[in-house]
C-alpha cells in the first residue's frame, strides 16, 4: 500500500512540474532547436519523460528548474545527435552543395558570435544583465519584464538603452 501512495504523490509533484515549467521549458526548447517548432516539441516530451523516469534521483527540490532545464539541454544534444545521420545523407552537413556548406558556417559563425554576446553582456551591471537575458533569451516583452520584476516600464526601457549604449561603447573599443 505504501508503494502506491509513493507513486501517486510523485505523479503529483510531476504534475505540478508540467504545470509550473511548462512554458519557460517549451520556450527554452524553442531557442535551443534554432525555432524548430516540430524539434521543439519532439525533445520537450523526451524531457518531460526523462524527469518524470529520474524524479527519484531529484535530492535537492529547490533546484528543479535548473535540473529539469538540464534535462532538455541533454535532450537536445540526443535529439540532433540521433538526426545526424539525416543531415548527411541530405548533404547537409557533407558540403555537397553549397546551401550544406553555408549552414556550417552559419551555425559556427552563431556560436562565436553568441559567445561574444554573452562577454558583452557580462560587462553589463547584475541587473543590466538580468534584462538582456529576460528579454532576448527568454523572449519577454519589456511591458512583460517590468510586471515580472515589479519595476516601472519606464525604467526598464532606461536600463535597456543604458546597456545597449554600454555595449555599442565596448564594440567600438574593439
């Protein structure tokens, strides 16, 4: 009997995760397979499935989010590892064709260059930096940041123009 009770209160907490994270999670998915809406939704049920199989593992409860996030980012990697295969023999990744060619330079131009974003967003002051990331990662509206943080819209469009000016001074030290 004490086994089903187990069960039953750990479909609860899985619940309350689904509930909870749901959207963040599908809208850190969404960034991560570059807006592959089919992709997106493929590795958010593996993710969701994964947490739900591991929520034995989970010791520290406070920390689900990021364990849970942790979850979709290996499933990310699983999922375009397991495609792999797909992407050469469509000449993608092979250099058959030029459009293959052009989409790894693309994507490894996008890693240096989100590499630089985020050393430019490191320059940034805490709170700076927390917007940038609310907005352009998470894809938040300021209207939507300001209620999030409790701060004036107002305000957060100053400190948004006050970090783009800081950045466009640090690119032009480059």
């Amino acid at each position: 009997m004490r086994n089903i009770s187990e069960k039953y209160q750990k479909m609860q907490i899985f619940e309350n995760i689904c509930i909870i994270y749901s959207s963040d999670l599908q809208r850190f998915i969404y960034t991560l397979t570059r807006k592959d809406q089919f992709a997106m939704e493929e590795i958010y049920q593996n993710t969701m499935l994964g947490a739900l199989k591991g929520l034995n593992y989970l010791r520290d409860s406070s920390k689900m989010k990021a364990w849970i996030f942790s979850i979709a980012k290996a499933e990310s990697k699983r999922y375009y590892a397991a495609n792999r295969p797909e992407m050469i023999a469509y000449g993608i990744l092979t250099g058959e064709d030029s459009a293959g060619l052009d989409y790894m330079i693309d994507f490894t131009k996008s890693i240096v260059d989100r590499e630089y974003v985020r050393a430019l967003i490191h320059g940034l002051s805490d709170e700076e930096q927390q917007l940038y990331i609310l907005h352009y990662y998470y894809d938040l509206h300021l209207k939507e940041i300001s209620e999030l943080l409790n701060v004036n819209y107002n305000t957060i469009r100053s400190m948004h123009m006050r970090g783009m000016d800081k950045m466009r001074k640090q690119l032009k030290l480059i």
